[in-house]
C-alpha cells in the first residue's frame, strides 16, 4: 500500500510543478449562434479528458487512489458512476451490483438475486457499512469450468492486491475539492464532477429517488450552476427530461445535463408497463431532427465511438456519421466513450491509441473523449494546444 501512495505522490509533486493551464467547457446557450460561429467555437475550445472511473487503466476502477491518479494526471474531469444502497446512501460503482469488483460472493454468499439464470449481487440490497466491509478490485471475470477469477483487461492492476474499498459519493467529492483546495489553487487548476445518474428505471421501481438524492448532495457541495465545473449524464432520457423540467428547478439549481447514448439492444435502460421491464428504444436518437430534440433538455450528448466513427471504417476510409455535426448544430457538446489502449481495444482504422485520439479529437472534432488512460489524453492535446 505504501508504493502505492507513493506513486501517488509522485505524480501529484508532478503536477504541481507543471505550467499549462486547462480551461473550463463553455457551453454555449442553445440557438445562440449561426452553424458557423459554432464550428469556430469548437475548433478553438479547449478539448477535455475525463477520466473514466478515475485511471483506471492503472488502477481499480472508481478507487479513491485511482481519483487521485487521475487528479495528478490532470484529468479536467473525473467520472462517478452513482448508485444507491439499501439504507440510501450514494456509493461510486459503476454496476448496481457488486459481484464484478468486490468479494461480496465470499463474504455474502446467499445473498443475491437471480437475473436471466445468473446470481448477482445488488449493491441495493445491502448498507453502506456492509458495502464498507467488502474488498474492492480490478473487473473480473469468473471462469465457467474452473471457478477461478481472471481480469477482464490481463495487463492491468493485479486482483485483490492492495486494498481499495467502495467510496460514498460525498468521500469522492470531498477528495477532489480537497485537491483543487491543497494543489489547483496554487497553479489555477480545478478538476470538475462528471457524475452519472446510474439506473433510475431500476431505483425507482425499488422504491428509491436516486436522482432527487444525488442533486441534493450535489446542491450541497456548491454544484448549483451551469458555470460550475460539472456534468450530470444519464442513459435515461425520460428521467433526464425530469431533472431538466422539474427536479432541478425545485432544488433551484440547474447544471450541465449529458444525454449518454446506448444501443437498444444492450438493454441499459427500461421502462415498466404492467410491471413488466421493457428495454428503452433509442433508435429516435439517431434519426435526422435527434440532436434538436435532446438540445430541448440536455447541454451534451456521450455516445458508444463508433456511433461517430463506423468500425467498417478502414485507415484509408474513415466512415463518419452526421452525429457530430449534428450535434454541433444543435448547441450540444460531444463526449464519446471509452477510449482504452487495451489489446483488441484499438479499432482497424488507428495504427495506435494516439493515432484513434487524434482522429475523434482533431478530424471529427469532438469536444472531449471519456478514457482509461488520462495521462496519454493529456500530453496529446497539450502538445496540440501549445
């Protein structure tokens, strides 16, 4: 644990003493600008690197130590996926189950449901201090034959070693003030909030308000504006027109809201008739007219990479989507997901990971790129800056 803190360490001794300054994402009023004043504002914005679930490339994700990593890498925002326990706390996890990063199976053995034939254990069916007693680790898998555990990325940190537990949301925030407190004042550097709202569906039909709770702590901490340096995402597009339209106005703030897009098929997201759970469709969102319907309720959207980018793309043919400019059109800023440099992670049409962020940052111009990897994200769009 002690190289661990003080690799830590290093970096943030690293990033005191660096000069380069990130600004904050402006988001423009929406309707405000003709198309082409907007292409200029995009072309001379300062593109962000969030850290997806903190650097995860190098430590587990949604650690405390990983949020510091990716804080000393300069991340401009660091993620938190949120979800609720069974006595209404908010934990950072980025399933609402505990089964793929935690030892709940051992120290928990019978306590799971039973979803489409498989156990898993749902983070809502048990407290914070249970949460708080479970061992946290890299993502993994179990074999079918032999039981053992294995990493779903094998180059990354090992399994169980160290020691990383769960995290409150208010322990994650009050870490990244902390630092924009001891470190950023010192050089005029902030790191924001990137905070996603994770299955409402799922909450509320457990009886739970994750959305009226997570603005609250939100509200608590200073995060009332839309000038503050936070976004709150949401695959859910019923629930986001919510905060839009209700909760934040009767909470009297009103942030940055991201519409994450997913496929229909991956099931993210359902809505209950008659009790039943239906997958949400979201093929609305990639029809002509999208972007100016989600513009209504959000400042941005996040979509899967090769809803921009197409995979038949090749190095020589680049198959690009309208999202983008879309999108841009529509007043909405782009953040895609997730950029990894993981074997099998770089798709045909890059030659290496650098290549792929230059080709979503600089061709397709995106406005900021979700990644495991902050610190490669960062030097490449500092060397463009400069």
């Amino acid at each position: 644990m002690r190289i661990l803190f003080l690799l830590v360490t290093m970096y943030l001794l690293s990033a005191c003493v660096t000069t380069m300054q990130n600004s904050d994402v402006k988001v423009k009023a929406k309707g405000s600008t003709s198309i082409v004043a907007n292409s200029l504002q995009q072309s001379i914005k300062h593109k962000i690197v969030i850290a997806h679930r903190g650097a995860s490339g190098y430590l587990p994700e949604h650690s405390l130590a990983a949020k510091a990593m990716a804080y000393a890498m300069r991340a401009d925002y660091i993620e938190q996926d949120v979800v609720m326990t069974k006595d209404d706390k908010l934990i950072v996890l980025h399933d609402h189950f505990l089964d793929r990063v935690t030892n709940v199976m051992s120290v928990f053995p019978h306590r799971y449901r039973v979803i489409d034939g498989k156990k898993r254990w749902f983070a809502i069916d048990f407290t914070l201090a249970e949460i708080k007693s479970l061992r946290m680790t890299e993502g993994f898998t179990i074999d079918a034959k032999t039981q053992h555990k294995k990493n779903i990325y094998p180059e990354r940190f090992p399994l169980f070693k160290s020691h990383f537990t769960v995290s409150t949301l208010q322990e994650e925030i009050e870490l990244i003030q902390g630092l924009n407190h001891s470190l950023g004042k010192r050089n005029g550097y902030q790191v924001g909030l990137y905070v996603e709202i994770k299955a409402p569906w799922f909450h509320r039909h457990e009886g739970k308000d994750i959305s009226t709770a997570t603005l609250q702590v939100l509200k608590k901490y200073g995060y009332t504006k839309k000038s503050d340096k936070i976004f709150v995402q949401c695959f859910d597009a019923d629930e986001l027109q919510r905060i839009n339209d209700h909760l934040m106005p009767q909470l009297g703030i009103n942030l940055k809201l991201v519409q994450l897009i997913a496929m229909t098929d991956w099931n993210e997201t359902y809505t209950y008739k008659n009790n039943v759970a239906i997958p949400y469709q979201y093929d609305w969102m990639f029809n002509t007219g999208a972007m100016k319907k989600i513009a209504q309720y959000a400042d941005g959207i996040g979509p899967w990479k090769p809803m921009i980018v197409s995979d038949n793309s090749t190095i020589d043919h680049l198959n690009i989507t309208n999202m983008v400019k879309d999108a841009h059109a529509a007043g909405l800023v782009v953040h895609p997901y997730t950029f990894r440099k993981d074997p099998g992670r770089i798709p045909k049409y890059a030659k290496d990971f650098n290549q792929l962020l230059n080709i979503f940052l600089y061709q397709v111009g995106v406005d900021g790129i979700f990644t495991d990897y902050t610190d490669i994200a960062v030097k490449l769009i500092n060397k463009h800056e400069k």
